[in-house]
C-alpha cells in the first residue's frame, strides 16, 4: 500500500475516531444527571484521548521539517494548557468551599443536641450564613475569570459547522499531509468539550454560544470540504445542542457553576439551614425535629463526600493531562529533529 494510501487510511480512521467518541459521550450525557462528575469524568478523558491520538496520528503523517504545522499545534497546545489551569483554579475555589461544609457537617456530629442547645443551633446557622456569603464571592471569582482567562481563548467558536471552517477549502485541510485539517477538526471539538468542562466546574452564563445558531452549512461550503472531514460535525453539533436545551432548562440565571454534585450540596446546606431556623422559631423539643435535623445532615455529609471524591479524581486527571501535554509536544519536537 502506498503512502498516500496510508495517510488517507489514518485520516479515515481518525476521523471516525471523533464521530464514534462525540457518539458516545452524546449517550452518556442522555444517561447521566445534567453536568454530574461521572458525566465530566468522561468529557475530559475524552479531551486527553483527542490529544493522545492527535500526537500518534503526527507519527504516521510523515510531516516536513520546519513546517506550520508545528507552530499551529504549539498554538492549540497552549491554548489547551491555559484552559485547563483555569479549570484548576475554579475547582480550588470549589474544594475550598467543600472544607468549610464539611466542617459544618463534621460539627453536627451530635444533632440532637442543637434541640436543647440554641447557642449551638445560632452558632451553626451563623457558619452557614458564611458558607453562602462565600459562596456567592465564589461564583463572582469564577466569572470574573471566565471573562479574563477564558475569552481571550476563543474557546467559543465551536458553532455546528464551524469545525472546520479554519481549513477552507480541500486543499488547505489537506496540507501537511491533511495534519492541518486534523488540528482544525481537534481545536473545535476541544473547544466544545472544555466549555462544558469551565461552565461545570467553573462557571456558566446565560449568553454561552452553545446557543449559537449560526454554523449552518451551505452547499457551497460542503462541495469546499472534504468528505472524509466533515463525518464528526452532525454528532458535535448534536451534543452542543442537548447542552444548550438543558441550561436553558436550570433556574435561577445566572447559571453559575453547573456541577450537579456542587448544586446539591448546597442545595442539602440550604435545607439544613432552613429546618435549623424553623426549630429556633417555634422553639419545638419534639423527638421528631431531631430526626428531621439528623436526616438532613446526614444527606449533607453524602453529597460532600461525593462532591470531594469526584472533584479530587477530576483534578488527578487534570495533573496527568499536563503530563500529557508537555510530553506531546516534547514528541512533536522530535519528529522535527528526527526528520531534519
């Protein structure tokens, strides 16, 4: 088989590689509550797959010494790496939150006690009074990192069939033995999945582009593109789509952080705040109010321990991915020198 048909053969497959992926990950957000860790978990080892066979496809693509190409992928690397600090720092700012539950959690340890104690019961409303004054300082630290680490990134350009409108016509996305077409096609797609990432972890605001409409795609355009490229753009389109229906669909906007563990333990917080309250105004001492707080606490205590759990595999992802990048880009490097 000659090169070119090996090249076409990799191009193929790779690209069938994003479609079956987007596919995937498309029935996973259908079985899974809306932006849960276990849904997350699966966005962003999809995020260091793309990378991980976008580097081996560079191996077999037999690409020239001192190309573009290589500028370009640097570009996207690094785009990549600045995207996922902030996602670093959003989830810090959520683990930080975590602690202070927790303590309130750890401090009800005795519930029934706040039944015979009002101090007690004041002293714990008082610690979630913080808790939220927190965290909405939280969210206004999110978003105003969204707004100036993450625009800048232009990671909103993942319009349905705007996937590929960087490599024009056929010609271009072929270039580099068709690697340009290929880092195109990986930029949008990772575009898509570290918004989903940033709106859940991060933060999310109402005018998000996965409300974009207007990637539809003319005639013209498809005859200008590549069969072989455009496969993945129908199953893109498709996941950015059911993400927008199902913001559209949260209360209270703005949305802020859309992690579903996140929303319901501050939700849990909310309810063990207000059934404290109600107990210190009609002052009951009934065996029933103890359950009741017990109840209450204990489904705080469960959706921390999941909150913690699931965001600490997220972030040990999160290190391994820039492991991941940093060694990417050291491969990519020597095919140049290797080549040269």
């Amino acid at each position: 088989m000659g090169t070119s048909s090996c090249t076409a053969t990799s191009l193929h497959g790779f690209y069938h590689f994003l479609s079956h992926q987007l596919d995937d990950l498309d029935h996973a957000f259908l079985s899974s509550d809306f932006m849960s860790l276990h849904f997350l978990h699966k966005v962003l080892s999809l995020l260091r797959a793309l990378h991980s066979h976008l580097i081996q496809l560079g191996h077999r693509l037999h690409l020239p010494v001192g190309g573009k190409w290589l500028d370009e992928y640097m570009d996207d690397s690094s785009r990549l790496w600045d995207a996922c600090q902030v996602l670093k720092s959003g989830i810090s700012r959520i683990e930080l939150y975590h602690s202070e539950a927790s303590a309130i959690a750890s401090s009800l340890q005795d519930p029934h006690l706040l039944r015979f104690n009002h101090r007690a019961s004041q002293r714990v409303l008082r610690a979630i009074y913080d808790l939220e004054r927190n965290g909405f300082v939280l969210e206004e630290e999110n978003r105003i990192l969204m707004s100036t680490r993450i625009q800048p990134l232009s990671l909103l350009c993942f319009n349905d069939n705007s996937a590929l409108t960087g490599m024009g016509s056929t010609s271009k996305s072929n270039a580099f033995n068709g690697f340009r077409g290929v880092l195109h096609a990986v930029k949008s797609i990772s575009s898509l999945l570290l918004m989903i990432l940033l709106c859940s972890l991060v933060y999310c605001w109402p005018e998000s582009s996965f409300h974009t409409n207007d990637g539809i795609e003319t005639e013209d355009d498809h005859h200008q593109r590549p069969m072989f490229s455009s496969s993945f753009v129908a199953s893109m389109a498709r996941l950015r789509q059911r993400v927008a229906n199902e913001i559209d669909r949260v209360e209270g906007q703005p949305v802020g952080i859309l992690l579903f563990e996140f929303r319901e333990a501050k939700a849990a917080m909310d309810d063990l705040k207000t059934e404290l309250e109600r107990a210190l105004e009609e002052e009951e001492e009934e065996e029933e109010e103890e359950d009741v707080i017990e109840e209450k606490v204990e489904k705080l205590k469960s959706w921390n321990g999941a909150l913690r759990s699931g965001v600490d595999a997220i972030v040990g992802e999160l290190d391994d991915f820039f492991d991941e990048i940093v060694e990417g880009r050291k491969k990519l490097l020597d095919i140049c020198t290797h080549n040269r």
